[in-house]
C-alpha cells in the first residue's frame, strides 16, 4: 500500500512506529490495573502514564501526516510519480478495515458470550450497533456495558485518521487540478477546520488535529539535504530525545502548543533518518513497526483476558501472602508476549493478505479503466 512504499525510505520512522505501539499498550496496562483494583477506567496518579499514551498517539498521527504528504510531493517533484485517487481510497481500506473487522467479530461474540449468550436488544439494533462501529463511534453492543473498554477504547484514533483521510483526499483532488501544494494544503486543512466546526456529536477534538501538520513540516524539512545532513548528526539526536524527555515528563500533557512544537521537532530529527543511538535499527524493533497496527488494536483484548480471567483467578487461588500487584506484574510478560504473537499472526493471516488483495483490486481496476481509454 501507499504507506508501505513510502515508509521503506524511511527506516527510522518505522522503528519509531514499533516504540510507539509498545509505549501505548504500556501506558493501557497501568490503566487495566488501576480499573481491577479501583473500578475505574483511567490512568494512575502518575501524570507520566497519562503522556506516555498521549505522546505515542500524537506521534502515530504525525506519521500517518508525513507519508502521505510525502507521497504528494514526490508526484509533484518526479513525473514518474503518480496517485490515483480512487487506488488511494482502496488502500486505505483494505489497509485498515480487514483486522478492524475481525476486532469487531470477537466483541459481538463477547457481547454474547458475557452474557450467558442472551440477546439483550433486537437484531437489527445489533446491526446498527456494528454499522456505528464501522465508524469508529464506540457504541455498546448487546447491552454489554462498556463494550469498547475490551479493546482499551483504542478505535477512536482511527476517527481521526479517516478525518485526515478525507481532508487528504480533497488535497489530492485540488492538486491534481493545480500542481500546488500549497493550495493543496490549505484545501485538506479548511476541510479538516469544517469536519471540526460542524461535527454535530463533538467527537472531534482540535487540538489532536494540529497533531498532524508536524508530520507534514517534517515532509518538507526532509526534502532539503542540507537539513537532513544536520539532524542526522548524533548530538542532535540527543538533543531530540532530551526534547521527548522533556515532555514526558515535565509538560501536563502531549497537545499543548509547547509539546506539540517539541514533538514536531523530535519527530522531524527521527524523519530526517537519524536513528537516535542505533535505538530505531534494531531488526526486533522494525518488525514491532510492521505490525504495530495490530498490536494497537490487539492489545486490549488480551489485557482484558488477562486481567478478567488469569489476574482474578490467580489472585483467588495463590495463597494471599503474594500481593495483588506481585501477581499482576508476574502476568505482563506473558501478556506482552501474547501481544506480540497474536499481533504478527494476524498480520500474516489477515492485514497482508488485506493488503495484498487490495492490491489485486487496484490493478484489476486500472487495467480496465486503460481497456476501456483504448
């Protein structure tokens, strides 16, 4: 897919992707364990947890930004470049939607199956139910009360990445017309301003939308050699992860304008290929990148499992001797390795071969629009 072709060039981003999904199932576990120890859904007092998940999702979104906007330049700087509206929509979804939907089968099966497999509402509202889900509105199925939590509430991002999809999508289409990118820009961020001001259920926050211009700023920093000869140097990759420190740690949360300017700028060093230390290039890391999808979306259904059925029943037979949060950090690594393997099977049983028949898809379709051109 378009994201993947890109991202080749870019090794450092792909290893930063890898960090990322860790950092957010890290930052989900303190919350699994704040909710079976006081029954809340939310982070520790700890305000680090709380940025941890914010910083990683802030950094996916400048990610996503940064691919694709340099995939627009590139066809506007190589003729040998070129995007076709239509392929892009098809990516899009057979990149997303194929582990999307099977996420969204197991919680219709749980939604049953934690509750004796009773329907509590009629089919259809079922239905609807799974339709709202398909875009990304994290409704209750079948009564179940907080039926989102059993994936960590993570689909929401994904609202945001569809939001930036379609303001993506009209940048191409005045692009297209024009061969400005500037122009283009303004178009994909007036559209994003109105999805915002006239979204009727509130669901789109603002400030999480700014996320995306620094991996935008980061698409054109990198076109310039003169820059990337800088960033690439090591000192300046500490001084990038000093910034990322600095924000973790001492700002109160990941979309202030401060941490949003610090981030943009770690992130612009990483683009650049700076490999911080050698810490993006290890192979384990990159492949934490390639199924990184999977471990976001994943994550949650195993803590679930592990909290909701091996927590509590290791915590009711094991003499009580052992702490409760002995017992539960005993149960991470377990979890964590679980994630990881679940996460690279369903990228083989379901996100390639998505991809790859999106792909098919794609050619089909243009070999018959250039049928039909002769």
């Amino acid at each position: 897919v378009l994201q993947t072709e890109v991202s080749a060039r870019f090794q450092a981003v792909d290893g930063l992707r890898g960090y990322l999904a860790v950092g957010v199932f890290a930052s989900h576990i303190t919350v699994t364990w704040v909710y079976y120890t006081q029954g809340k859904w939310t982070f520790p007092d700890s305000n680090f947890y709380t940025l941890l998940g914010e910083t990683c999702v802030t950094l996916f979104f400048m990610i996503t930004a940064f691919l694709f906007w340099t995939k627009l330049l590139d066809s506007y700087a190589d003729a040998r470049y070129s995007i076709k509206l239509q392929n892009f929509i098809l990516s899009r979804i057979w990149r997303i939607y194929p582990l999307y939907f099977v996420v969204l089968g197991v919680l219709t099966i749980l939604s049953f199956a934690l509750q004796d497999w009773r329907s509590h509402e009629s089919l259809v509202t079922t239905l609807i139910q799974c339709l709202r889900w398909l875009t990304f509105s994290m409704v209750d199925i079948n009564a179940l009360p907080k039926t989102a939590m059993h994936i960590a509430f993570v689909a929401w991002s994904l609202r945001y990445e569809w939001l930036f999809y379609g303001a993506y999508f009209l940048a191409l289409v005045v692009f297209a017309k024009i061969k400005s990118d500037v122009v283009a820009l303004i178009a994909g961020a007036s559209v994003m301003a109105l999805f915002v001001f006239f979204d009727p259920g509130q669901r789109i926050l603002p400030r999480y939308c700014f996320s995306f211009l620094g991996g935008i700023i980061a698409a054109y920093c990198v076109r310039q050699p003169q820059i990337v000869g800088f960033l690439r140097h090591s000192i300046v990759g500490i001084f990038a992860v000093l910034l990322l420190m600095y924000v973790l740690f001492f700002q109160p949360n990941a979309l202030t304008l401060v941490s949003l300017l610090l981030l943009t700028i770690f992130f612009v060093v990483v683009a650049s290929g700076n490999m911080l230390g050698g810490v993006l290039r290890p192979t384990a890391v990159l492949w934490l990148g390639e199924i990184s999808y999977g471990v976001y979306l994943l994550h949650g259904l195993l803590l679930w499992f592990g909290g909701q059925y091996l927590f509590r029943h290791f915590n009711a037979t094991i003499p009580s001797a052992y702490p409760q949060s002995l017992i539960f950090l005993a149960l991470m690594p377990l979890v964590s390795v679980s994630v990881v393997l679940v996460s690279s099977a369903s990228y083989f049983a379901v996100e390639k071969p998505g991809i790859v028949f999106g792909k098919y898809i794609i050619r089909q379709l243009n070999r018959s629009r250039t049928d039909a051109d002769s």
